[in-house]
DNA sequence: CTAACATCTATAGTTGCTGTAGATGCAAGC
DNA sequence: GCTTGCATCTACAGCAACTATAGATGTTAG
C-alpha cells in the first residue's frame, strides 16, 4: 500500500487531479492510514491509467465513465464500448478535418503578410474579410441555435 | 442603432457572449436606449465578427485581443501579427498530428472489436494494454510535472 | 391594453482540472 | 526527543470561454 504522490508519480497523474477523480466518483474512497492518508494499491494503478490513457485519446470523463462501467461486466457484449469508440473517432475525424481547413487558411494568411504595415496585413486582413463573409451569411432573416 | 439581439443575430453570436465581450473588454460598454438597452451600430458588427472569426480560426481570446490592438495602430509593423499567426499555425499543426495518432489508434481498436464479450473487447483492452505501457514509463524515478 | 417576446442584472453552472492556504502527518538527522 | 522539511489533508478559489437561469423590466403587435 502507498500513499497518493507515490500513486501520482507512478501513473503520471497529478495529487489533486486524483483526489478530483474520487469527488467525483471516476476511483473509489480509499482506506486511510492512521493519520488519515489515502492507502492505495496495485488495482488502483491499473484504473487510474486507464483513465488516464482514455483521457489522452481524447475520450470525456462521461465516456471514461461508461467505459470503466463496462469493463466492470466483462460478461457483456462489448458492443457498448465499440459504439463509445466510434463516437470517438468520429469527433476526433470532425477536429481533423476542420483543424485542416484552419490551417489552410492561417497557411495563406501568412503567406500574404509580408511584413508591411498593419493597414496593408493580411492577417488582419483575412480576418475582417471573413467578417463581410459572416455578416453576408449571417442576415436578420438567418436562424443560429 | 439596433439592439443586442439583433447584433446576435448579425454576427452569430449568442446575447450573452455579447455582454461576456464587453464584461472582460473585448467590446467596449455601448450607450443604451432610454430604457437601459445597450445600443449597436456597424462598427460592432464589424468588431465582434472579426472577434467570432478569429475564435473560429482557434485563436484564444488573448490573441484576439492583440489582433484587435494591432489593427488599431494601423501605422505599425504588422510583424506582431505574423507572429501570432505562425504561433496559431504551429499550435493547429501540432494538435492535427495529435488527433490523427488518435485516429489511428482508434481504428485499430475499432477493427480489432468483433462484437465479442466485454472480457475479449479490444477497445477495453487496449485502453487497459497502454496502462502497462504507462506504468512502464512512469516509474517512481521518472520525473512528471 | 394586454400578451408575448426581448433585454436587463446578477449569479451559478459547465468541463477538467490546477493552484492556494493553513493545518497536520511523517521520516531523517542531530 | 526534537527540529526540519517535505507530503498530505481539507476546503475553497480560479482558469477558459462561454452558457444558462431567475426575476425584473422594456418594447412591440394585435
């Protein structure tokens, strides 16, 4: 048994990201010493860098979560875990491809900024000529959530 | 002049991201009608879609509000801003190759997942397999910030 | 004139942590 | 046995960047 540090320093995690996980229900309470610090063990390592390496991919804690929830049944179809999955790959998909489209267009940004003057940056330039774009497509009559 | 709601609808922004705008200085405090109801003209459609599509391009709002005090000194270099754009870029770059070592792990978890039970799921699995992979490389000895 | 909607202020909630303060616990050196 | 210094404890505040709510007013169409 060890305490939290020796916990943090093993799995990567910070203390107080650790003691966060217990509030909010994501790692169990655990046993305490007699001046009242957390004790933990080999499985808590386990959980804990599951979460961890589930958080790194880019999952919620919501689908971590379910995640753990479902690897608490192993006798289950797994077929809950491959829909968590997919949903994942297909938002980590969605960032790629707009994150793209981003670059693109930072890419010709700078490409037209040739250190001049600020009335003549294409910086700022592109981004207020995609004000005009926005206030065309974004009319009085135009309904946004 | 037109009101908060019609400069939402304008720009696409939400009302109260208007007044959050304003609350932390990115908008100036407007005058208001007789009735206390702040008041708009174009210069803020202007300013506020400039703000929404440099948020959208992933710019943080403290860029946002360099972008904004350099192109108020129009006379000036606009090295500042090229500066902040390769910033953005690389910052877009780095977060594109992350998502796509997701995507292909994702994938492979995906494939790997035939439906089977819980105790056999390849996406449990691999999230737990990387657990090893953690606990390898995060000994007691390694040093985590 | 009234109903329905817009706007007002102020405040709390969201996600996923991170940092702080002030009080204890604990292990090592003298 | 005592001090020093780090680790841990609880409780709470703060971060980004909004979003949502409550309850009070303003405004406008029928």
């Amino acid at each position: 048994m060890f305490t939290i540090g020796r916990l943090a320093r093993r799995t990567g995690a910070k203390v107080q990201t650790i003691r966060y996980y217990e509030e909010i229900g994501l790692l169990s309470k655990p046993p305490r010493s007699e001046g009242n610090q957390r004790l933990y063990g080999e499985q808590e390592v386990d959980r804990l860098a599951f979460i961890r390496h589930a958080r790194e991919l880019g999952f919620s804690l919501a689908a971590v979560r379910d995640l753990l929830s479902l690897s608490d049944s192993p006798g289950q179809s797994c077929e809950a875990a491959d829909v968590i999955a997919r949903c994942q790959l297909e938002a980590v998909e969605a960032r790629i491809a707009r994150l793209q489209s981003l670059k693109r267009e930072l890419e010709r940004m700078i490409e037209q900024c040739q250190g001049g003057k600020i009335a003549d940056c294409r910086v700022i330039e592109v981004l207020s000529d995609h004000n005009q774009c926005l206030t065309e497509n974004h009319t009085d009559a135009a309904v946004h959530s």
